[in-house]
C-alpha cells in the first residue's frame, strides 16, 4: 500500500471529521480510507486516531504526525505543480548534438526562431560528426543523418538528405566529363571519411570500391572541406545538397551523371524515450519538423533547374 496515498487518506479524516466525508472527498470507499489509516498505524507502530462510533480524535502521536504530513503532502504537491508547469511551458536546458556541417549552415536559424517561441527553454548546442551516446553524454536529442540501423532509441525523420556526385566545371573542362561509371577511373575522388560506404546504391558501391583501391588522393571528415576543394577544381565529391546547393546554384559545382543519384538519405531527431518525454524535447521536435519545408528550402533551386531542363 502507497506511504503517501495512507498519508492522504489520514489527513482528509482529520480534516473532515470523519471516515465517511474523507471517502467523498478522495472518491473511495470508507472501507479504503479505514484500511488506508490502520495500514499506516501498523507501519508506524502507534496509533494515531482515537475511534468512537460517532467521531474521530487525534491522539497525541496522531496530532504531531498530522502536523508533519500536511507539510509534507503540501511539499509534494507543490514540486507536482511546478513538474506539470514544465509539461505546459518548457523551460530549462535542452542539450542537443548535431553534425558539424549542417548545423553550421542549417540550424542558427532554426534556434534563433524556436527561443523566440520558447524564451524559457536555455538551447546547449553541441557540433560533432561522431555517433554520441545520447544517454551516457546526457543529450536530450541528437540529429543523425543517414539510413538508421535498428536500436532501442527513438527516431523522427525530419528532412529528406539528396546527395549528389559533383565537381567544378573547369575541373570537367580539363578532364572531361564522365558519361558512365567507368569514366570516373580516370577522375581524382574527394572522399568524406565518416560516409557510411555500405550504404545501397550503385555510386556508392563504384566509389567504395574506388576509394579502397586508390586510398583517395584527398579525404577529410568535414564535408565544407571538401566542397570547398571540389570548387577550387581538386576532384569529384558525393555530398549532401544542404552543403552544395550554394555552389550548384551559382554554377561553381555541376551535377556528374545524375541518373545514378542514390536515394535520399534522412535528417533524423533521435532520442532516448518516447514515454514521458520532457515538454522541451516534444516541443523542440515538432518545430522541426516542418521547419525546413518539403523539398527542404535549400533543395527548392535545384528541384527548379531540374525541370526547367528536363
């Protein structure tokens, strides 16, 4: 039996007066209440209520435990408000890992915009391309992209992830460019050192492959990096469009055999528990999940010029 529902049940006793009126108000039973009250005497070893058929009186034990429970029900029942105000206004810290490039790029805004809405919710932002342990590092939410693997925690698909295989066009104007798989033999690969190369698909099985038998005369685990030196006409690279659109868009970076594009991958918001989800975290999710638009807004550009030239 619940300590703090039989110290519930003794309190409305004293306060109303008697065994039948705590029942009303608790809305049970007077055989629940009595039982309640004799299992808590039993506990403490004393007894606290003198009985008569027609009232209830405290004993001298009973008035100085009635004392320490009423502030301690009030205690409990405070911290409950205060726990509930969190559910209707988040408020805290919320810790939140993400990957180095995309929050560089992507996610200023998105903060900037979600504290606007929720001024009470402190935002710990922290960058990294590593797998974090969300548990063990005490993240409430980290931001994974890629296909997931199955796992006990929960994951929310925020935003699809277009990768394409591009280079500059000066650097194709010297070296051609490449009309099927084969061609990219003789073209240099920048190749991004955390790319999952299991990943399905037939451009990341040519690249792997590639990768391996070269040892790529370039890799890096940033992909601005990377971009940055396909610009300056080092090689090709395969890299999400939330880092290339900019290049793509003004020109600076061409799309290289388009029909082998892989299927997209997925921006995903990845947490620990579903049940009982602190207020900040649900909040947190559900304004991201429309936040970037569909297609996302960085992809909308190049969705255009796609079918203007198609």
């Amino acid at each position: 039996m619940d300590r703090i529902d039989a110290m519930r049940a003794f309190v409305a006793v004293v306060t109303e007066g008697s065994f039948s009126k705590a029942a009303i108000t608790m809305q049970l039973s007077p055989q629940l209440v009595s039982k309640y009250v004799a299992r808590l005497e039993e506990q403490l070893h004393t007894r606290l209520l003198n009985r008569t058929t027609r009232k209830v009186s405290l004993t001298e034990a009973g008035s100085q435990y009635f004392t320490h429970a009423q502030h301690i029900l009030s205690s409990i029942d405070e911290m409950a408000a205060q726990l509930g105000g969190l559910q209707q206004h988040p408020k805290g810290v919320l810790r939140i890992s993400a990957p180095v490039s995309f929050a560089l790029k992507h996610m200023a805004r998105l903060i900037a915009d979600f504290q606007e809405k929720y001024p009470s919710v402190t935002v710990d932002l922290q960058l990294s391309d590593r797998k974090v342990d969300i548990v063990e590092e005490g993240f409430d939410i980290t931001l994974r992209i890629g296909q997931l693997e199955s796992s006990s925690l929960i994951a929310k698909q925020i935003a699809p992830i277009r990768v394409v295989l591009c280079a500059s066009p000066e650097y194709l104007k010297i070296h051609g460019l490449p009309k099927q798989l084969e061609d990219l033999e003789a073209l240099r690969y920048l190749h991004y050192s955390y790319m999952n190369v299991e990943t399905q698909g037939q451009i990341y099985k040519y690249l792997k492959t590639k990768h391996f038998k070269e040892r790529s005369v370039f890799h890096s685990n940033n992909g601005d990096v990377l971009v940055e030196a396909a610009i300056a006409g080092a090689g090709l690279i395969l890299q999400p469009t939330f880092i290339t659109s900019e290049a793509l868009n003004t020109g600076k970076l061409v799309i290289v055999l388009p029909e082998y594009e892989p299927n997209p991958l997925g921006l995903y918001a990845v947490y620990a528990h579903r049940k009982l989800l602190p207020h900040k975290v649900r909040c947190f999710i559900d304004f991201m999940t429309d936040y970037y638009g569909t297609p996302p807004y960085w992809d909308e550009q190049i969705v255009r010029k796609s079918v203007a030239n198609s």
